[in-house]
C-alpha cells in the first residue's frame, strides 16, 4: 500500500478561455478534453490522461489536488485510515470526471480537499515507450514535463504534516521550525519516488493554494522559462533564483486568475531513509530564496 505520487490538480479560474489559452501556449500544456464546463490537459511527458483540470468560477482557487496509489485494494486501506483520522471522506464514482475511475475524496486538517485514485486512462507519452527521442517535436512554451507538486497554506502544519506521514505514509523531506524548535511552521513532502517533494505546507491561512509547480530539467531551462514569461507579459513573482530548501532552481509567476504557477528544477534526490533537513524560521529567507535571503511580501501574502 503506497502513495506513488501527486497526480492532478483541479484549479478554478475567472476566465475559462483565457485560462485555457495561457495554460496551452505559455504554460505549455495539451488541452486532452473537456467535459461539464472543464477543460483537461496533461504535459508532453506525462503518461496519464490528464494531470490538470480547470473551470471557471468568480473566484480563483485551488478545488483539490489528487494522489495516485497503487490499486483498488489501497483506496480501501487508505479510506479506513483516513476515517480513523477522523477527516470527513467520501466516495466518487467513476466516470465523475473525464477519464477517471473510482476515488476517495476527504478534507485536510487544513481544510484542502484531497483525493486519492488508482483508475485513469492511460493515454502514452508524447515520446511514446519504444524507442523513444528524447523530447517530442512541436512543443510550445515552457513544455514542462509534469505537474511536479503543490504547495499549500494551512493554520496547523503539525498535525497536516502527521496526516501525510501516520496516515498516507509519506516522508519529510525538509521542515521549517520555529527557532525554539517548539513548532512546525513548514513541511515538504514526499511519496517514495524519489522527488524532494510532492507537495508542501506553509504556516497561512487554511484552504489556500500557495503555488502550483511544473518541473522542467535544468537551470537553463527555468532561465528560458523566464524568457518565454517576459514575451508573454505575464506577472512574475519572483526572477529565476535558487531554493536553499530542497536545493530547486525557480521563478514564481501568476496564471491570468492570479493562480501562482512555479516552474521548478532539480532538487535532490530523496528516499524512504532520507534524513528531514530542518531550517529554523530566523532563516527561512534563505531556505526559500538562497541569493536573496529575504521573502518578498507578496510571496508571504499572495494566496488563492
Ligand atoms: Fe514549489
């Protein structure tokens, strides 16, 4: 039984077209169909049918993010733990989205509503799986190869954090404490393949989305990225910088709603035995942004 990875994320934005049309050509990402008012896409190098859905609403935000397991057999074991957690759960029946099987959908101690899922259509790679060039023809923007991770607000990091650890079996890859060590003010966590992080949590207010990140290979590439953002005139939160946290190179930016979207690079290379990396809240300047060793305020504040 094991959490394999984040898989998808839902966002809702104010103007659907101009949404679709800043996640295709910008972002990059290839609309895969829509379906009751929402629109699918997946990256080239994603093997699933989607990994994003958008639809639009009067207010930006974050609808769930989603987890895959293993088989059928896990959503049962997860759905007992999770209750025994005492979080509010519930089932969703296949077919309730475009592509999808059956989930567990249930609500964080910070309010985020998650889900869990073994059953999505398969769909093949842009490279495919025999023989395989190393990228695919025709791409457009930044071309990421996957929805990487999430980060997240909430008002209780502790408890979120066991959640993820006690009950989804997850690991800390880093935390962020405050000096006395008393108490968790951040956490960044992974399911066992190996990435530095599948989704984080910062002290904020609860049910908030921080940031939605899209992994491409190399410094380089977050540098072009950047480019490809100037061209387009899109709203940049932070330059292309390094993460002291999770050793990424980075630059934050805003979907057309004011969805904060990162385009991350690199990082270690975590495992089940990997040892947390603890940074006190005196230096989390620099765990977040190594050069410039301070937040900016809208990066502290700008949540959907
Ligand atoms: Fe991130």
């Amino acid at each position: 039984m094991a959490v394999m990875r984040i898989g998808r994320a839902e966002l809702r934005v104010l103007d659907l077209e101009e949404s679709v049309k800043y996640y295709t050509e910008v972002i990059g990402l290839d609309e895969v169909g829509r379906s009751d008012g929402k629109v699918y896409f997946k990256a080239w190098d994603e093997f699933d049918h989607h990994s994003l859905i958008l639809q639009e609403a009067d207010s930006p935000r974050l609808d769930h993010l989603a987890f895959k397991v293993e088989n059928e057999e896990d959503l049962s074991k997860f759905e007992k733990k999770i209750e025994q957690f005492e979080c509010t759960l519930k089932r969703i029946s296949k077919r309730t989205r475009l592509a999808e099987g059956e989930a567990i959908r249930f609500e964080l101690p910070t309010g985020h509503h998650v889900e869990l899922y073994y059953d999505i259509l398969r769909v093949g790679s842009k490279t495919g799986s025999l023989n395989p060039p190393p990228w695919p023809d025709g791409l457009r923007g930044i071309a990421p190869h996957r929805l990487d991770h999430l980060a997240l607000t909430g008002e209780d990091i502790n408890t979120v954090t066991r959640f993820f650890t006690e009950v989804l079996g997850m690991f800390v890859s880093e935390q962020i404490t405050t000096v006395d060590g008393e108490e968790m003010v951040g956490s960044f966590i992974f399911a066992s393949n190996g990435k530095p992080h599948d989704v984080a949590f910062i002290k904020g207010p609860d049910k908030k989305l921080h940031h939605a990140a899209f992994y491409v290979d190399n410094w380089y590439d977050v540098l072009k990225a950047a480019d490809i953002l100037s061209k387009n005139n899109v709203s940049f939160d932070v330059t292309p910088t390094r993460h002291g946290i999770t050793r990424g190179q980075t630059t934050y930016f805003f979907d057309p709603s004011g969805n904060r979207n990162e385009a991350f690079a690199s990082g270690y290379i975590t495992y089940p035995d990997f040892p947390t990396v603890t940074w006190t809240e005196d230096k989390i300047g620099q765990g977040i942004f190594y050069h410039r060793r301070e937040l900016t305020e809208s990066f502290a504040k700008a949540l959907t």
